[in-house]
C-alpha cells in the first residue's frame, strides 16, 4: 500500500481568476506530486490540492508568495486512512 | 450463511464483498432485482449491473451509475444503500411504485472495478481505470474523460500521467464501451445519473461547451427542486446549475455523451463534502449521504415518469 504519511491536502481560497491561473501553472509544473481533489475552477469554489509530505515546504512557499490563502484541510492522510482501516476491519469483524 | 442482513451499509467494503453482496442480495429480491453482466474491464473482472423491474417488455428505464472514480468511495456505498432502499421501500412508497410499475432502474455500483480494488490493494487515492499502453509509463485513464461527446477538448488532458487523461481514443476503455453499448442496444433509457463526490453538487450538460443545451430551463428547475428534496433530509445545501458554468469545463463526460445521445434527463452529482475529510468521508456518514442522495434521485425519477418524451 502506498504511505501518505505526512500528506497534506490543503484548501486555497483564490480570490480571483489570476491566482486560479497560478494554481493552474502548479498542476502544469509538479502533474505527480500535486493532486488536486476540487481543482481551480472559480473564485467561488475552493480548491482543494494534496500535497506530498516531501514537496509541502516547497508548495506552502509557492502559495505564500503569490499571496494565495489556504488552510490545512487534512493535516495527515496517513492518519484517515489508518482509522478508514481500523473502521473497515472492526465491522468486518461484527 | 450469508444473507444482505449481515451486510453493514454503514461499512465501507472490498470489491469482493460488493460482489459478493450483490449475489445475495438478487438472491433474496429475484423477483423485482437481476444482474446483468455488461462487459468486462480491463484487468478482466466483471462489469455488474443491478436490474430494478416489476415486468414488461421494453420499458423505458433509468440509469445510475457510481464510482467511475474509483477513489470515491462514498459513492459506491451510497449505491449499494440506495439499492437496498428500493426494495425497501417498493410497497411502501407509492411515488416510487409507480415508477417501477412503468418504469426500469438500472444501477451500476462499481463502474470502475480495477480501479476501486486498486484502492483497497495498493493506492486509496487511485482515480482513473487501470488500462495501460505499450511504451507509456503512466497508467489509467479518467474514465469521466473518456465518452465521445466533446472527447479531447477543454477540461480533459492529453498526458497519461494526468489525473483527467482521456485515453488514446473515444470509448477506448472497456468501462466506457460496456456502457455505451448496454445503453445504445437498449435504447429505451430516459435518464441517467451519474454519482461523483465531493462538492455537494447537481448539475446537467454541457460540460464541454458554455452553451445552454435546449432544455436548459427545464433541467434547471429539476436540478433545483432535486437539491430542495435533499435538503430537507438533513439540511445539507448543495449548489446546481450546468456543468461548464457550475464547476469548470470538462470534456468527454458520461452526461454530456448521455444527453447528445438523446437521454434528456441526464445529470451529475457531487455528494458530500464537510470541508473537512475530502474522498476520506467517514463511514458515519454513509447512511446520510445516501439517504439524502436518495431524495434527490426519487425527485428525478418522478418527474421521468411524469414528463414521458
């Protein structure tokens, strides 16, 4: 099974249609190390985007500079989906 | 002894368990659920769909289909929910009585059977099929990028190691064709429903074009009282509207091709999202997210029924 340990999935407000193009050029630039779970659409919607543990610091300052405002959605995938299995496995135990 | 009884609906489960679900569970209603085998996926397993009918020749029917994106799992599970509470509620709901009584359901749990075990096996957050091409490293096509209306434009990628990869071809994937070719060969469909999560939306063509399709007025007033009927199970509001203008362009989708293909009543969910756990819903919220989901779908089923084309 792949380890998301350390993963993060965060969610970015963008305000307008120029920052949304930035959250586009990241797709662009890392296609395998950004996921996006709700991809840039419009300034309404949020943008939801996994990132992984080794490239976070590198995305966080990508977004800090172009002055895109997120919030950590899920702080640890690894840890979901821990409990995802322990849930699985306790009813199938029932 | 196994039975449908035994089956946690409040429980994520394994492709064989879903399976193995779905045999009893025909078993035990033989008498309005079948399954139909459609086709077979790329790594070979089997493509299963659910029949819902109380009799009768050529009927006109409804089509559902969840977990195209294998990683969603709250879909599949609300599927398997929704199933159960047709036969459920059969002779107890007269609206839905009436239109099993005119009417075929169609519910196709597992759409994209290689990927949703490779969820379980190797990657939970595994998106697209399993199909891979002589000299290309990435593997897996969206399978929601994949339908001939609109295939290759905005909104969908070229790149195999895309999340959106629309594969080489229109229909290419044995998903995709299993699906057309059920559907083309009945040629009785009215609606079809297609079950995607998470962002808490209802939406009807076109994905591939800002433009309204002609029944624009009417699929908006159906999207907007299906979200009131959901709404009013648990409060949860969900946003409507067409496709390209609700949430972004996406070309080569399952509702567009469904539409062009004359199936009016063609739409696209979005279940829950608490802004909280993404694809990572927690089982706790199963039973909700379906039995909301539920309401929605019955509103659509009801206006098919009573707005025959």
């Amino acid at each position: 099974q792949v380890n998301f340990t350390g993963d993060q999935v965060l969610r970015i407000l963008a305000k307008n249609e120029k920052q949304l193009s930035l959250l586009r050029d990241l797709e662009s630039q890392k296609p395998q190390k950004v996921d996006f779970w709700r991809g840039p659409a419009r300034p309404s919607l949020p943008v939801d985007m996994r990132v992984s543990f080794s490239e976070l610091p590198s995305v966080k300052l990508y977004l800090k500079s172009h002055g895109l405002a997120y919030r950590v959605m899920i702080k640890d995938i690894q840890v979901l989906l821990d409990e995802e299995r322990d849930a699985m496995a306790k009813s199938r135990r029932l | 002894e196994r039975s449908t009884n035994s089956f946690s609906y409040s429980s994520y489960h394994t492709l064989d368990e879903i399976y193995s679900w779905i045999d009893n569970f025909v078993a035990e209603h033989s008498n309005l659920v079948s399954k139909i085998h459609i086709g077979k996926s790329f790594e070979n397993r089997s493509i299963l769909v659910l029949k819902f009918s109380t009799g009768g020749p050529n009927r006109t029917a409804i089509w559902i289909d969840t977990g195209i994106h294998s990683r969603e799992w709250i879909t599949h599970a609300t599927g398997i929910w929704i199933s159960q509470e047709i036969v459920n509620a059969y002779d107890k709901d007269h609206v839905l009585k009436k239109v099993l009584n005119t009417m075929d359901i169609f519910i196709e749990i597992v759409t994209n059977p290689d990927g949703f075990a490779f969820t379980h096996s190797m990657n939970r957050l595994w998106r697209k099929n399993k199909s891979s091409q002589p000299g290309i490293v990435c593997i897996g096509v969206d399978l929601n990028r994949n339908w001939k209306t609109g295939f290759g434009g905005n909104g969908s990628n070229k790149n195999p190691c895309s999340e959106t990869y629309r594969g080489p071809a229109p229909e290419s994937e044995p998903e995709v064709a299993a699906i057309v070719d059920f559907i083309t060969g009945h040629g009785n469909f009215k609606a079809m429903i297609s079950i995607h999560s998470y962002s808490q939306m209802v939406m009807y063509p076109y994905g591939h074009s800002l433009e309204p399709v002609p029944n624009h007025e009417e699929l908006f007033n159906l999207a907007k009282d299906a979200v009131q009927a959901l709404y009013q199970v648990h409060g949860i509001q969900y946003i409507y509207g067409s496709i390209s203008t609700t949430l972004y362009s996406a070309s080569g989708i399952t509702v567009d091709w469904a539409y062009d293909s004359g199936i009016k009543y063609a739409f696209s969910f979005e279940l829950r999202d608490t802004g909280q756990y993404g694809f990572l819903l927690p089982a706790s919220q199963i039973v909700p997210t379906a039995e909301e989901t539920w309401m929605a779908l019955r509103t659509i089923m009801t206006h098919t029924l009573n707005h025959p084309y």
